[in-house]
C-alpha cells in the first residue's frame, strides 16, 4: 500500500445534524436545536483528517443549502470533496437528535429521497478508488439503489487494486424494508471485506433469523435491542472471509475477533457519558489511524477507544472528533497505550 496517493476513502451517508440544545429534556420539550454535520461515514473522515489521515467522503449531496453546509464543513476539515457530486432532484439528509443521558439518545431520520442514497457506478468510477490505501464502506448505503450497487462495485474494484476493505456495519432499523435484508445484504459482501467493525446488536442484526429479534425504545434506531447469540454470530460472520471482527464494547473497550478463532479485549477509558451518538465512529477513525501507521491491531483499537471516550463527552459527532495531540494527551493522562 505504501504506492498509494491517498490514505482513506469513506463510501456513504452524509447529512445535517440537529441536536438539542435542552441536554437531558425530554424530545417533545426540546426548545431549539444546534446545527452540526453527520452521517458514519462522513464522521468517520473527519475524525481521520483531524488526527492527520490524507482522507476523502464520496457520498452525494443535493442541490441545496444543507449541501452547502455540509461540504463547507468538510472542506474546513481538509476532508477532500473532489469526489462528492450534486445530484439535482434529490436532498440532502437531515437528522434529529436528542440528548437524555445516560441511556436515551432518540433520533429521527429524513431520508426519502437521499442524495447520498443516489450515488451510483459512475460515481464510483470519478472517485478513483485505486488510488488509496483503505476504502470504508457502509451498511447503510447497502439499503437501496443505485447506492447499495455502487458499494459492491466500489469493493471490486478495491480488491482488485490491493485497496483494503474495511466495513462498518452502521446497522439503522428504520432504513431497511425488513430487517432480514440487513443481513442477507451484509453477507452478500462481506467475502470482498477485509476487516467489519460493529456493535453486538449490529452484528446480531447481521444475521437475523426472524425480525422479532429486533426492539426499538425511546425510537433509539442506532441502539436497538437484539436477542441472539453473539458468539454464534461472531463466529458466521468469521466464517464470510472476512481477516478480522472488530466489536465495539462501549466503555467496556473493543475486541478483536480473527478468523483463527483467537480473541483479544481491548480496555477502553473511563468517562462521564453525555452523548453515545457519534462514538463508534470516533472509534473507527482512531482505529482506521492505528491501522495507517502500521499498528498492531490491539494499539489500533485502543486509539479507537480513546477516539471514542473523548467523543462521549461531547453533544455531537464529526464537529467534537479530537485531533490527534489531543488523543495523545488523553491517553497519556490515562495511564498510556
């Protein structure tokens, strides 16, 4: 990989972030709103570039002014815009979020009509995915056409171009027409994955038998609760292909899964949790950063983790990812690698 131009290509969902300005009120008391950025994949970038990771989005956004904010902020963050076309007839997404800690996160998804869900095989073409080292993909852009086509297109051509796939499974109830088709879309694509990093309830989810698994509370679409189990999960997805698992544990830390059957746990760090919201994205962009220098896998993770943890003591996402003296002093400060 060391021939590569460019470090990071994340592949999906964009969108403008509203949360509430009343932390710890209830939704229907919320009295205003801050407007910030989001989306997993688009977070993910900006936590890469602000740690120093030469990183870049394709994703799609419309012909409108949530566009315009969005790739202004990127473009404030050295996030490389050049492959994130406008599509005319479509919108930029918009999420709204509130904030009940520690256990309640509600969120609502305006998704008809996505632009980012309208990325297709010629956008990939412009994106030049050769040219890096890593392409992120995202399960959420697995939903529908033209996007879910172009992701399967945009991971052959990473595999045949020594590009390293990496996924993240970004499991959002709400986005599928059954939840069934999560999986069976998951593992459609996950022999062309790498490495997938999830949650235990997205990686329950992705391999569902029934839909009765799933439960949604407090309308938390990113934390469902899923029945199953996990260890039989772990080890289908293992069976895909796939190199590595990497499951997000929250405070817990991380464990890293590898297909020999071997697994290591990964210590996170201690915080007072304001936010959840955005912190498994932190962790992949920690990650994705330990995975760049060469890292072991464990140092990798406890990058994430630390990516993570500061990103929970904020209100939102891609606006609070740390850089990377600052990631640095915090796990100096609390007790190092």
């Amino acid at each position: 990989m060391s021939n590569k131009k460019f470090d990071v290509i994340t592949f999906g969902r964009s969108s403008i972030d509203l949360y509430s300005q009343d932390i710890g009120a209830p939704f229907n008391d919320i009295k205003g709103f801050d407007a910030f950025v989001g989306g997993s994949p688009l977070n993910i970038a900006v936590g890469c570039a602000r740690l120093g990771v030469n990183a870049s989005l394709l994703t799609a956004v419309g012909n409108d002014k949530v566009g315009e904010f969005i790739l202004n902020f990127l473009n404030g963050e050295g996030v490389n815009t050049h492959c994130i076309p406008v599509k005319n007839g479509s919108r930029s997404s918009a999420v709204v979020l509130g904030i009940e800690p520690p256990d309640k996160f509600p969120l609502v998804y305006y998704r008809d009509n996505a632009a980012d869900s309208q990325v297709d095989i010629d956008d990939v073409d412009n994106a030049n995915i050769p040219d890096y080292k890593i392409l992120l993909i995202n399960g959420t852009a697995l939903n529908i056409e033209p996007t879910r086509s172009a992701t399967f297109y945009a991971t052959e051509i990473a595999n045949r171009n020594e590009v390293d796939v990496v996924l993240d499974l970004d499991f959002r109830a709400d986005q599928w027409h059954d939840y069934r088709a999560f999986g069976l879309t998951v593992r459609a694509i996950l022999p062309r994955v790498k490495m997938a990093i999830g949650t235990e309830e997205e990686i329950l989810a992705a391999t569902l038998i029934d839909s009765s698994q799933v439960t949604i509370k407090e309308q938390q679409i990113s934390a469902p609760e899923i029945k199953g189990n996990i260890d039989e999960s772990i080890s289908q997805l293992l069976s895909s292909g796939i190199e590595t698992l990497i499951v997000k544990r929250g405070e817990k830390g991380a464990s890293i899964y590898q297909k020999d059957g071997s697994r290591e746990d990964v210590p996170g760090f201690p915080v007072t949790v304001l936010n959840v919201l955005g912190a498994g994205d932190a962790f992949a962009s920690g990650f994705l950063y330990g995975v760049l220098q060469g890292w072991d896998l464990k140092k990798a993770c406890r990058m994430g983790n630390a990516s993570g943890a500061q990103v929970v003591t904020k209100k939102g996402c891609a606006n609070f990812m740390p850089t990377l003296e600052e990631s640095m002093d915090f796990i100096n400060q609390k007790g190092g690698f």
